[in-house]
C-alpha cells in the first residue's frame, strides 16, 4: 500500500465510525457534522505525521544500509590488499 493514502484511510475510518457513534447516541445534526469534520481533521493530521515518521525512518535505515556496504566494501579491498601481499 502507498503511504500517502495512509492519513485518507485513516480520516475516512475514523469519519465513518463518528457517524456511527453520533447516529446511535441520537445526537443533533448540527453536532454530528461539527463532529465528524473534527474528528476527520484530526486523524488526518494523525495519519499525516505517521507518514512522517515511517519516512523518516525509511531514510535513517537507508543511510545506515549504505555507510554499512561502504564499510564492508571498504574491508573487503583492504583483505584482498592484504592477500595480494601474502601471495608475493
């Protein structure tokens, strides 16, 4: 699933179980609507910053992944320098 459709999942569940809850309760209309536009709000920017996190810590994995294959790659020369040496 794509991340940017996380915060749009997450407003539009959050709406429906506001209507749900609004509709059962017997709740006026104008507090239904003034309610679910909240709550919609609100989990939108939930969603929002949870995509923020996962990518920032997508980013922080990458860039670890790549100082680790350098560092690997690094010892890798330096081995095969060493072997080359051994063997003359």
């Amino acid at each position: 699933m794509k991340r940017k459709l996380i915060p749009v999942i997450m407003m539009l569940v959050s709406g429906a179980i506001c209507c749900l809850f609004t509709m059962a309760r017997g709740e006026s209309l104008l507090f239904r609507m003034t309610t679910l536009l909240g709550a919609m709000l609100l989990f939108y920017g939930l969603g929002w910053v949870l995509c923020s996190v996962l990518n920032y810590f997508d980013s922080e994995n990458e860039k670890r992944l790549a100082a680790e294959t350098a560092l690997s790659e690094g010892e890798e020369a330096v081995e095969g320098e060493e072997e080359s040496a051994t063997i003359e």
